[in-house]
C-alpha cells in the first residue's frame, strides 16, 4: 500500500488545506505592482458601479472609473482638446474634452469615474466630453 502524496511547495499546500488567506499574502509579495494595481482598479470599478474598458461596447452609453495615466492636448478642428488617458486595469478609454486645456482637479494618477458614450477611432476607445466624478483614494 502507498502513502498518498506530499505537496511540494506552499502553494500546492495551500491550495490542498483550502486556504486562501497565505495564497493571497504570498501573490502579494509576489506580483508586479502593475498587476496589484490593476486588480485594485477592477475592485474599485465594482464598487462605484462602472463596467470594465474591456467590456465597453462602441456606440453605447458606459460608466467607467479608473487612473488618469498621461494628459495630452491636441487640436481638434481648429480648437484645443484636452485628453485624458484612463486606465481601469482591464484597458483604456481616452476621454476627450473638447475646447479645453486644462480642467482642476484632472491630472496624472487621479481617479476618477467618467460616464459617456464609448466611440472607437483609429483603434482607440473614446469618450467625448463625459460627465465625470473625481474620487478621492
């Protein structure tokens, strides 16, 4: 008669005691920052009710929340532009608005949650002049 198998190494011990709680703190020490990072976005997403990038479909209404990445301004038509680069840890939505430079309070690493309707333009996912919230951590 055999003995049944040993686990090799923590995770396979965790995994067979059904503990979740060192599975996490070992992912924690683990993971890139990006990856911790992206899954506290999704988290944060669920908790002021906005969907994923990455599940927003063209042409439809979206409320999204995320990080603002970078911000950019380009002339549209003649008139200045400002974009912000959101990012949700699932993708990114640039939110354009236009005629303006600048606006308070929207600047890189500021979350904030943005609702609009979701337009894709040379590969890009886009949203025109949102209505938006800026959260605070």
């Amino acid at each position: 008669m055999t003995d049944p198998p040993v686990a090799d190494t923590a995770a396979d011990a965790t995994a067979d005691s059904g503990g979740g709680r060192l599975r996490r703190a070992v992912r924690r020490f683990t993971a890139q920052t990006h990856e911790l990072d992206a899954e506290e976005l999704k988290r944060g997403a669920e908790v002021v009710g906005a969907q994923p990038v990455a599940l927003c479909v063209d042409r439809m209404p979206a409320t999204v929340f995320g990080t603002v990445r970078a911000l950019t301004i380009r002339p549209r038509a003649g008139t200045p532009a400002l974009e912000a680069e959101l990012y949700d840890g699932s993708g990114v939505v640039t939110l354009v608005f236009l005629g303006r430079r600048t606006i308070a309070g929207i600047e890189p690493g500021r979350r904030l949650r943005a609702t609009g309707r979701v337009t894709t333009n040379e590969g890009r996912r886009l949203i025109f002049n949102p209505r938006y919230e800026l959260l605070s951590e």
